[in-house]
C-alpha cells in the first residue's frame, strides 16, 4: 500500500509551478521564433550592407537576453535548479546586443565570430542542461543534447570560415542564427511539454 496523502499537496503551489513553466516555455519560443526571423533575414538578403544586420542582430540579442532575465524571475526563490545559468546567458546576450548597437561600424565585421560564440556557448549550456534532465529522469533529456550538438556545429563551421565573403558570411551567418531558433523552438514544444 502507497502512503500518498492529498493532504501533502498544495494546490496553489502546483497551480503556480505550472504558471512559471508555462512563462519560461514562452521565453524560450520568443528567443527561438526572433533568432529563427533574423536567420531568414541574413539568409536571404545576402546584398543589404552587414551594417544593418548588426542593428537587427543588436536587438535581437538585447531581446533573447531580456527574455532569459524574465524568465529567471518568473520563479520564485528556490525553484530553478541553476538560476546563475539564466542570468549569466542573459547579461551576455544583453551585453553583447549593445556592443553591436553602439559600434555598428566596428563591430560589423566581427559579428559572425561574435554570433559563433554566442551559439557555442549556448549549445554547451544545452547539452549541461540535458544531462541535468537525464538526471531527474526526463525522457526527452537528449532532445537538448541533440539541439547543443546541432548549435555547436553550425558554430564551429562559422568560427572556421568567418570572413569568406560578405555574401557567405551573412549567408551562414542565417544558417546558424536559424539553427538555433529552431532549437530554441523545440526545445520549448518538446522539452517542457
């Protein structure tokens, strides 16, 4: 005979996880649905001068790492395992969205190694979180491992071909920015459902 008890449960705590969820599933398909339109965008405008990608990229990062910092707050004290993951991807994005915004110029030329860091170090902080799911014996833990593993690629072929042309450049630049809003919307539609 099982000792469960529906006097141990506290609905509004049950009720209140499930909100915070919910909001950290809309984040995440924020962040994934923005990289994935701006991924189209670099892939099939090639021609547009790479100063206007840094703006739309520039935003698109201050507006990913907003959304992570929103999400960390959603939960209350004590409920997310890593909080410092959240905060620490979010301040980068952030961070790095307004280097690009405040020095276009400068910056245009070196947003595919920036842009390939990014996905690196977002790939690793997924293939960390699939092995802490596989832990808490979730069955769809290697779907992130997989997502890490598809972004660090496409961020391993941009660090090694960086500067290939303008048009091949922000052509894979597309690809990769695509990559992993896609990723970013699966993992949300099939890791938290």
């Amino acid at each position: 005979m099982s000792n469960f008890s529906f006097q141990n449960i506290n609905i509004a705590d049950l009720i209140q996880k499930a909100k915070n969820f919910k909001i950290h599933t809309c984040c995440i398909l924020t962040g994934g649905i923005i990289m994935s339109l701006l991924g189209i965008f670099s892939m099939f405008h090639p021609g547009r001068a790479i100063l206007s990608l840094a703006v739309f990229i520039g935003f698109g990062f201050v507006i990913a790492g907003i959304s992570h910092i929103f999400a960390l707050f959603a939960y209350k004290n004590g409920s997310v395992d890593h909080p410092c993951w959240f905060m620490t991807q979010g301040v980068f994005e952030i961070v790095l969205g307004f280097i690009l915004l405040a020095n276009i110029g400068v910056t245009a030329l070196s947003i595919p190694v920036m842009v390939a860091f990014w996905v690196l170090i977002d790939g690793i902080m997924r293939m960390t979180t699939s092995f802490q799911l596989k832990k808490a014996n979730i069955g769809n833990w290697w779907h992130l491992l997989l997502y890490g593993l598809i972004s660090m690629f496409f961020a391993l072929i941009l660090l090694t071909r960086p500067f290939a042309g303008i048009i091949a450049v922000t052509f894979l630049l597309g690809v990769t920015l695509l990559a992993w809003g896609i990723t970013a919307i699966f993992e949300a539609i099939n890791i938290y459902d």
